[in-house]
C-alpha cells in the first residue's frame, strides 16, 4: 500500500469517527436526560421482573453509549491527528469531561445519588457543547467561502488553529491521566476494604465449628 493512500484512508477513518461521535454525544444526552420517564415507565409494569429488565436495559445503553463516546475520544488525544486533520479543537476536552462522568458514576451511589446525577448532567451536558458546537460551527463550514466561515474554522478547527489545538489536546491527556489514577486508587482501596471483612467471614464459621469439637 503506498504512502498516500494510507494517509487517506487514515483521514476517512479519522473522519468517520469524529462524524459519528456527534450522534454518539446526542444519543448520550437524550438516554441520561429520559432517566425521568424511564422511571415513570417501570411504574407501569405489573410484574417487577420486566421493571427490573427495564431499568437494566436502560442504565446499560445509558452508560455504554456514554463509554463510546470516551473511546471515540482518544483520536483527540494523539497530537498529530488533531494537527493534521480538520476536527473540532476541544474534542479532547469533550473526552476528558465524558470520562469524568463515568468516574463520577463509578465513585458514587449513581443514580441514588440526587447531587451525582446532578453532577452528571453538568458533566455530560458540557462534554456535548464543547464537541457539537466546534464541530458544526468549526470543522462544517472549512468548504463555506465567506469572511464568518473562515474566521470561525481558523479559532475552532484544529488544524488551522495548531497551537491551541496542541494545548488542549496535552490538556485533555492531564485530566485524563489524573482521572484514570484516581480511579485506579479508588477501585485498590475499595478492595482492600472488603479483603479483611472477607477473611474474618470465612474465620468465624472455622472458630464456630471449633467450639463445636470442643463441646464433643
């Protein structure tokens, strides 16, 4: 395969993927916003087990959809792809604010939690301008031959404003990095909380059926 066609096929892949995380981001919204009638929903059902599926169904797509858009998000984290290629500037921010839902929704009680949901809804709810807005006012009108057009793809689109671009994408890498730590921190310590009150539930049967032996 020659050089050229490589870097094109790179470009429509890249393309593709930053295409299809505008209804990645929108679906995202719209299921954490109908959390509201979803459960207005399972009131409806007259056996728990199909509110329980429901409820399930729902929370999974909520969250997998929410998880996508993360990982669609990592092409912005590369600094020669969003030098290269016309996408929206704060897309790796978009990322970092998506993944911070996600460790919100890990460190907390979720949607038992009022604030956290609230949290969440803040937290999404940005993540979705900062992609939306660059990209359909930035990255949509490079083709557009007008004096607006180009002054808002030379702020808002990555390749034609490089230094910017850079900067938010080392950015987006930072906050990542220091969410994915404190998660991992999180999930270690929650481990080893648990570990001890599991060894003393496995001790006391042992030390019962001992006195056991002994009052033979």
């Amino acid at each position: 395969m020659s050089s050229p066609a490589f870097g094109a096929a790179e470009q429509f892949i890249e393309g593709t993927i930053a295409a299809a995380l505008v209804a990645l981001w929108l679906l995202a919204v719209a299921l954490h916003l109908a959390r509201p009638y979803m459960l207005a929903l399972t009131r409806k059902f007259t056996l728990r087990l199909g509110a329980d599926l429901w409820w399930t169904i729902y929370v999974g797509m909520r969250d997998v959809f929410l998880l996508q858009v993360f990982l669609g998000s990592f092409i912005y984290f590369y600094p020669d792809v969003v030098k290269n290629n016309d996408l929206p500037i704060t897309g790796g921010l978009a990322g970092a604010f998506a993944f911070a839902a996600l460790i919100l929704k890990l460190m907390t009680r979720g949607d038992a939690d009022a604030r956290s949901f609230q949290a969440q809804t803040f937290l999404i709810g940005i993540g979705a301008s900062l992609y939306l807005v660059p990209y359909l006012l930035g990255s949509q009108v490079t083709m557009v031959n007008s004096s607006i057009a180009t002054q808002l793809a030379s702020i808002l689109v990555s390749s034609q404003n490089p230094t910017w671009a850079l900067v938010l994408c080392y950015l987006s890498q930072a906050i990542v990095g220091v969410l994915g730590v404190a998660a991992v921190v999180y999930n270690l310590r929650l481990a080893s909380s648990s570990a001890p009150q599991g060894r003393r539930g496995r001790a006391q049967p042992a030390r019962g059926a001992e006195l056991g032996d002994h009052d033979e």
